[in-house]
C-alpha cells in the first residue's frame, strides 16, 4: 500500500513535456542595468537600482531587483497588488506593513501580501542592500 501510494506520489510530481519548448536561460550582469536614482513611492533619498529582469526577453512572469538605499533613504509606503518579497543582503532597514515596523539585518527576508501597504527605510551607517522580487501582473 505504502508503495503504491510513492509511486502514485511520484507519478503526480513528474513534469509533463510543455506543447512549447522554454526560452533558453537569460544571463544579466547587475552592471548593465545599474542606476542611481531617487527611491519609488515618495522620492525619500537616492539609491542605486538594478532592475535585473528589466533585461530579460519578454514575455516574463516575475520582477527580480536589486536596489541599494542610500544612508538616510527610504522607499515609502505604498499599497501592493502582489505578494512581495524583501532580502536584505547587507545593511540594516525597518520595514513596515500595514503599521507594523520590523528591523531587518543581513540574511533575513520580509514577505509581504497582496493588499497591505508597505515600505521600508534604511538605518544604520551603512547603505541597505535588498533584492526585491515579485510576480509580473498577467
């Protein structure tokens, strides 16, 4: 019984073969698309943007960045249609969603939902380092 049941299991997690092949892979160097400029939502300081998926062929179905806050910088609140998904890689940030403020140190990842408003401030005497990610709207 507890055969059958893992090869029912593993029959149902096998890829089937898609009608049309994928596009091949997409390789971005962040040096190709790195920009300073004033943070989204409320213009609060600069900050260096790398809007990787920017370069990807269309169609895609996420946006993947990488955004650098500058010391006193912020990205303000503002209300999401998507989930969202804050990491930081170096640096230090309160986020906040829906009034509720978090501190955010090297390692660690604020998921946030479709609906709240959010936004998230650099603190600390070094840039604030995040990859952001998030679906494409269809």
């Amino acid at each position: 019984m507890i055969a059958s049941l893992l090869l029912m299991t593993a029959a149902a997690a096998t890829p089937t073969p898609s009608s049309k092949p994928a596009p091949p892979m997409a390789i971005v160097d962040e040096r190709s698309v790195q920009k300073d400029e004033p943070n989204p939502h409320g213009k609060i300081g600069m900050s260096t943007a790398y809007r990787i998926s920017d370069a990807v062929p269309q169609p895609r179905r996420m946006e993947f960045r990488k955004r650098i806050l500058h010391v006193g910088s912020a990205i303000g609140l503002h209300p999401i249609a998507h989930d969202e998904v804050y990491y930081v890689l170096s640096g230090t940030g309160d986020v906040t969603s829906d009034g509720e403020t978090r501190a955010l140190t090297p390692g660690m990842a604020a998921y946030l939902y479709d609906g709240a408003n959010v936004g998230i401030k650099q603190t600390g005497k070094e840039p604030l380092a995040l990859i952001i990610a998030y679906p494409v709207k269809p």
